[in-house]
C-alpha cells in the first residue's frame, strides 16, 4: 500500500458529505481555508500532521483509515470470523 493523496481526499469528502457539512463549515471546524480543505479533498495538497489529527479526530476514525483505507473494526471482525470458521472446520473434522 502506498500514500495515495487522492484516496485519502476521497475518504475526507465521503466523512465530510456524510456529515452534511459544507467545505466552508468544515474548514471552519478545522480552522482552516475552505480553499485549502477544498485541495486535500481533491489530492492536490498533502495535509500537516496536525490537520490530519484534527479531522480524525472530529470525524472519530483512525489515522489508518484516513491514510491507507484500513478500517481496523473490519479487520478485527475478519479475524474473529476466520477464528470460527477454522473452529467450526475442527468440529466438523470430529464429527
């Protein structure tokens, strides 16, 4: 995986249209230039560290899936489903 700054714009447009917030009231949030907001959502400016922060933060989700996409509850989920499949496949092996 790699840092894809049109991803990454995508998932902050999704989290901001979800919320119903316009730029303008986001970037208020964030104390940042609409203009600005505007550029990360469409890739063509890399954000601070801090500005990432804050909008996981406000949005509550993870760093890992603001950058890369990851959702670690999905992954947990996965791992924990894979666990009783393979325990399930034991019993049946008894059976």
């Amino acid at each position: 995986m790699s840092f894809d700054p049109n991803a990454i714009g995508n998932r902050i447009f999704t989290l901001r249209t979800n919320a119903k917030l316009s730029q303008e009231k986001l970037a208020e949030k964030l104390d940042v230039s609409h203009r600005h907001l505007g550029d990360l959502e469409r890739g063509s400016s890399n954000g601070s560290v801090k500005i990432l922060i804050d909008i996981v933060e406000y949005f509550h989700v993870s760093m890992d899936y603001l950058l890369l996409g990851r959702d670690p509850s999905r992954d947990q989920f996965q791992n924990e489903l894979q666990a009783a499949i393979d325990h399930l496949e034991k019993i049946k092996g008894l059976l």
